[in-house]
C-alpha cells in the first residue's frame, strides 16, 4: 500500500513541474483608431497640424499616411522604397518610442 503511495505522490510531483514548453503567442490587438488620434494630438501636433489633412508649421500634412510610410518615416528617419517625400527637408529624428503605436496612427490616419 504504501507503495502506491509512494508511486502517487511522485507522479503528482512531477505533473507539478511540467510546463508548458511552447513559447508564448505574441497577443495581437486590434489597431485603435481613438487611441491613435491620442496618440497624434500628444506627439505629433507639434510639427504637424492638429488637423492632420491640413500642413503644419514645420511638418506635412499626413492624411492618409500608410503604415510602411509610418514605419519608415517615424521608427528609421527614412522613407519606403520608391517614396516621394512632400518636403525635402530632414528634420524629423526617429521616434523609436512609438513603434508598438503605428497601427493605431495608421488606422487614425487612414
């Protein structure tokens, strides 16, 4: 009997200490359209216009803006391949902080 015990008691120990080993899906969330025009009144209205189809005092209107351009434009300082900028100018510094925001700035940009 009490090796019964015995085999029971290790079998619920090592149940215990199983895991499961499959790496964690990364949640994906809808983009937010709301929180991407929050989003733009708190970090963008400084250069461009508030009114995004409207220009702004330093930066272009963005109406429209599609996400590879986001990408490209806020996260690396550049453009996607084959882009004609509105402006020349350079002046924008990345914005690394904003990376896991461009879907909600592209749907409220759309």
């Amino acid at each position: 009997m009490w090796r019964w015990y015995l085999i029971f008691s290790l079998g619920l120990m090592l149940g215990a200490c199983g895991g499961d080993s499959r790496p964690q899906a990364k949640k994906v969330r809808a983009a937010d359209p709301e929180r991407g025009k929050r989003i733009y009144l708190a970090q963008c209205t400084s250069c461009h216009n508030s009114d995004p189809s409207r220009d702004g005092p330093v930066g272009p209107a963005i109406k429209g803006s599609s996400q590879a351009l986001l990408e490209a434009r806020v996260l690396r300082g550049n453009y996607p391949p084959g882009y004609t900028p509105k402006r020349k100018t350079s002046l924008m510094p990345p914005q690394k902080a904003l990376e896991s925001v461009i879907p909600d700035l592209a749907a409220y940009l759309r």
